[in-house]
C-alpha cells in the first residue's frame, strides 16, 4: 500500500481512518504544529446514489480503462498488480467482464 511504504520511508502516517475526531483532537493537542483543525463527516455523502446508476457508472469506468489500457487482463500478484494480455494461469488474473460481475 502506497502509505506503508510512505510511512516505511518516512515516518509519517498518511492515512487516518477515525471513529471520533476526538482522538485526533487529543493527540494532536499537545503538538504546537496543529493550528487549525477541522473535520468532516462523509457518512451521508453519496446515500441517495441508486446502486443501479452506480453499478452502470462504474461499470463504464472499468470498460474505459481496460479499452484505455488495450489489455485483456489485470494480474495480481503478492507484490503487485498489472495488466497483461497473457492467458491467466491461475485466478490470479482479472478481465474485464469478471471485475464488473466482482464489483456487482
């Protein structure tokens, strides 16, 4: 993941996923670089989607990327993931119609 080697590298977290700002509130309240705070709440955000345009949309997304790509395949492996046109050997490999019916 793009933050662990961040954070590997540099000490630094990059990625906060929080229950309550009051945490961070706390933990950053000691520290004389947190002037301003503020928080947001995304929970409600994107709730009146209807999961059927959703789906479409991403689905439009997924094709336009693999045509983008001009590959048949995504590759995953332990460290890393790319595309390909090579056959899959094992389910290790993705197409396109498979991430669209995974993402459903």
């Amino acid at each position: 993941m793009y933050c662990d080697r961040i954070y590997t590298y540099t000490g630094f977290n990059l990625m906060w996923i929080i229950n309550s700002s009051i945490d961070v509130h706390k933990l950053l309240g000691s520290c004389n670089y947190a002037n301003n705070l503020l928080t947001y709440d995304f929970s409600t955000l994107y709730t009146s989607i209807p999961h059927d345009k959703l789906k479409n949309e991403i689905a439009f997304l997924v094709h336009k990327a693999f045509k983008g790509m001009d590959k048949k395949y995504i590759k995953v492996t332990s460290s890393s993931a790319f595309w390909t046109d090579d056959k899959p050997e094992h389910s290790s490999s993705i197409s396109c119609s498979q991430l669209i019916i995974l993402i459903n």
